[in-house]
C-alpha cells in the first residue's frame, strides 16, 4: 500500500495533554539578537498600550508611560486588528497551538510574524481545555497579545473513541475539564468553561461525526451547535466545531452529506473543522491522498462560494495550500500534533527515539535533514533566513526547539503572501511552482524529497 504521507517525520510529535508544564527549558539564546535590534512597536486594539514586535523586549506589552521606552530608538507600525477584522477573510488567520512545554516562547514568535509580515497576518492561539487549569490558560492568552483569536478548544471529541482514535480520558484531565467527567456535557458547561479560560471566539463541543451514521450523526451535532449559538449573548461569537474521521471528506456520499448540511445551516457563518487522518500518517509531512486532497478543496471552494470563515485548525503547511483554495484560517504549533490530527497509536517503551535534525526549507516547502540544509546552504545562490532563530541555529547552537519556531515563523510569512495580492490561488501556485523548480535541481533523495508538492498540482 503506498503511504499517504511522504515519509515518516521524526521530530519529536507527541504532545501529551497530561504533560507537566513546569518542566520549561532556560530562554533561547537568540532573545540575544533581540535586544541589538531596533525596537519596532504597534498599537494594541483598545489603544490602552503597545505590543513590542522587534528589538528588546520583542513579544511584550507596554504602556504608553513606561519606562521601557526610555532611551530606545522606537518606530510605530500600525494598530492589530480587533478579533471580527482578524476574522473577516481580509488576510490569513493563523492559529498557534499552546505547547506543553516552553509556552513562553510562542509571544515572542507572534510577534516575529508580525514583525516581518507588516501585520498582514493575522493571528490566533488555541488551547485545549483538559491541558490545564482555566487560570493558566487566561494567563497564557493575556501574554499572546498579538493573538486577536483566542480559541479555548472543548476537545469534546475526546468522548468517542469509538468514532475517532485518541487516547483515554485521564482523570487529570478531567480534572482540568470536569465536564468530560460526566458526558454527554451540556451546552452551558461547555461554553462557560471556555468563557472561563478567556476565549474571545467559542467553540461548539466538537463531538465526532461517525460517518456510518451519516445524517442522524449530523443531525445531532448541528442541532447541539444551534442550541450554543443561541447560548451567546452581547459580542460573543460561535465557530461551528466538527471533528471528522477523514471518511466525510474522502467519500463521496458522506462529503456531498456534509456540504448540504452546511448549506441548509447558513446562519453558521464560522466553521471550525478538525479531520483526523490514519495512525501511520506523519504530522510533520503533508497528505498526498489525492480523495482527501480533493474532499479538502471541495469544503474550502464552499466556504469560499458562501462566504464562510472556514478554520482548519490543524492542517499545518496544507492549511497553508488551502488558503489559496478558499478556507481563511489553519493551525499549526511547534509539536507534529499540532500540524495534523491523526489516529492515536501505541508508543514505543524503552529507550530514548533520537530525533533527526530537521530544517524547513522556505524554497522547498519542505523540511529536510540537517546535512542536507548544510549542503543546499552552500550554494551560493542560497538565500539564507533572516527569522529571529536562525542566526543561532546557523552558529553552531542548534536546537530542535529553535527549528520549529523558524519553521512556524515561515507558515507566518508564507500566509501572509498567500493575501498580498489580488488571487490567492495565484499566489499559491507561483510558490508551488517554483518550490518543484527548487527541488528538481537540488537532486534530493528519500525522505527529503517534497512529494507533495505533485500531489498538490491537481488542485491548482
């Protein structure tokens, strides 16, 4: 059987939900580089203080009076958008999933995109209720204030194993979201546990579809989401949260199902969908099954035809192709899991899995090993990165930590150029053209070789 995915990807992919988060390793070295450069600020959205993009102090907040403006050459750039302007399909959302480790670092990398984007990206973070204490998750939105998304995810879907593979309920976690104690959670427990944790976008309780069940499954579902959208009160919002084995977009009856559904539903204006692919599927490589390639591009050209926000909040480098296809949003963070939604799968026990060093390539779209970075590095047509991680990484401090941030910074980037012009697709395409062009002349083997980027050609 030919694998759905390009190779394995052997970063680290696990993100245990049940991880401690005190375990955070020291700053990165690079914060260094930060501070040498000019500061570069922009205006927060109540105008009630600024968020440092660039130069010292880069990811934080600041008052108008403080006195962390004094004797700093600073430049102004611009406001961030409120949460309805980051959410009406002007530029690109993308969403950044809360790590279980080294949350710290995620501020200073929205500011980065921000910083180099000319803040045509838009931005938003995502955590999942059962990581932690709903304090924890408001403290941790209240320091992403580049985020003008906070989306505090139910994970709802955690309740069907049998409809979707993830791993058991554990009573930390219920601990963290007592409404999983005692399923099926109502509408109220699941809004004002987000509400709670200061999400300004909620979420319906995203359980999962079984596609065998075709339309009594999407019955259920919708009819529970329209109950939370009429939950809402003063400026609150609601993304309609599906959580699809990846069935309903592969085959064609339940596809055709989903999307009618979607029709008839039009007072959903926001969806949020999450499909889970198979358990031998790495996160970190992009899907070439050309039927969920095409069930993704049909649900993307809907949202486009009728006007939704389609978010597909953990599609990582193929959210990215997807924005020229017509979805608004995708999502992605420093651990695989968080750049795809697969089945849970045993993990190996006893000993520790290396991980091999891996570097994405902007020109590729590709993440490659290492050696094969050094080398491709040494052409002198080469243009090396110019994101806020690579000065250390190409001196000799690499660390697996620093290459995922440069590699989330360039989905970033990437968004922003898919919105910089007048045909999104357009802008796709010319990136997709030439990364093949890259690729055939960089005389790649194995796992190196960006496949994808063939599979993708039909859709473009």
């Amino acid at each position: 059987m030919t694998d759905q995915f390009d190779g394995l990807f052997d970063w680290d992919e696990s993100e245990d939900l049940d991880a401690l988060d005190t375990d955070e390793d020291p700053p990165l070295a690079d914060d260094i580089i930060d501070e040498q450069r000019p500061r570069v600020i922009t205006a927060l959205p109540a105008g009630d203080g600024s968020l440092v993009l660039r130069g010292p102090g880069a990811g934080r907040t600041i008052v108008p009076s403080s006195s962390a403006l004094a004797g700093v050459p600073t430049t102004s750039a611009g406001k961030l958008p409120t949460r309805d302007e980051a959410l009406d399909g002007s530029h690109a959302l993308m969403i950044v999933h809360r790590p279980h480790q080294n949350i710290d670092d995620i501020p200073r990398l929205l500011a980065s995109i921000l910083a180099e984007t000319a803040s045509d990206t838009s931005l938003g973070v995502s955590v999942r209720l059962p990581q932690a204490k709903p304090t924890a998750h408001a403290k941790w939105f209240d320091e992403c204030a580049a985020a003008a998304v906070k989306i505090a995810d139910p994970a709802c879907y955690l309740l069907d194993p049998a409809i979707v593979r993830v791993k058991p309920i554990s009573e930390r976690q219920k601990g963290y979201a007592p409404y999983l104690a005692d399923p099926p959670p109502s509408v109220t427990e699941v809004l004002d546990a987000q509400r709670e944790a200061g999400a300004n976008l909620l979420l319906s309780s995203g359980r999962a579809l079984d596609p065998s069940e075709g339309q009594s499954a999407l019955d259920v579902v919708f009819t529970e989401a329209t109950a939370a959208l009429a939950s809402l009160s003063g400026n609150e919002r609601l993304a309609l949260n599906l959580t699809l084995p990846s069935q309903w977009l592969t085959r064609p009856t339940a596809r055709n199902l989903l999307l009618d559904q979607l029709m008839e539903f039009s007072h959903f204006d926001l969806l949020y969908v999450r499909v889970q692919l198979p358990a031998g599927l790495s996160p970190f490589q992009q899907p070439i099954d050309p039927d969920l390639l095409e069930g993704y591009r049909k649900l993307a050209c809907f949202a486009a035809d009728e006007e939704r926000t389609l978010l597909l909040p953990q599609t990582g480098l193929t959210g990215w192709l997807l924005l020229g296809l017509g979805a608004t949003g995708f999502g992605a963070g420093p651990y695989g899991s968080s750049h795809a939604f697969r089945e849970e799968k045993a993990q190996p026990r006893g000993g520790n899995i290396q991980e091999v060093e891996r570097y994405f390539e902007p020109a590729l779209l590709h993440a490659v090993e290492r050696s094969v970075h050094d080398v491709l590095s040494e052409d002198p047509t080469y243009v090396l990165c110019d994101c806020p991680y690579c000065p250390t990484l190409h001196e000799g401090a690499w660390t697996q930590r620093g290459a995922k941030l440069h590699q989330l910074h360039w989905l970033g980037r990437l968004a922003a150029d898919v919105m910089s012009g007048r045909s999104p697709i357009s802008k796709v395409r010319r990136r997709v053209h030439a990364a093949q062009t890259a690729a055939n002349s960089a005389l790649l083997s194995g796992q190196n070789i960006p496949r994808h980027l063939q599979a993708w050609d039909p859709l473009l």
